[in-house]
C-alpha cells in the first residue's frame, strides 16, 4: 500500500513540473479576448444567416 501512495507523489510532482514549464513558454491568451472573439462569431454567424438565408 505504501508503495502507491509513492507513485502517485511522483506523479503529482512530474505534472507539476510540467505545467509549471508549460506555463512559461507558451502564448498567454487574455480570456477577455477569447470571449470577446466567441461573441463577435457569433454576431458574424447570427448576421450572415439573416442575409444568406438557406
């Protein structure tokens, strides 16, 4: 029992470092803008279906 109370420290800790690496060296988005990027598609799609109705 010991010994997976162990692994899954080790586990742990490797996905720490590897999301505390990730975090560093990607491209950090403002979730403001992905929000805002949601909504204006959505105005797009929304206007489009009006003026090309199927």
């Amino acid at each position: 029992m010991a010994k997976n109370k162990k692994e899954g420290f080790q586990s742990a800790a490797g996905l720490i470092r590897y999301f505390d690496a990730e975090e560093k060296t990607t491209l950090q988005i403002d979730p403001k803008l992905v929000i805002a990027l949601t909504i204006g598609t959505i105005i797009v799609v929304t206007i489009l279906k009006y003026l090309y109705p199927t």
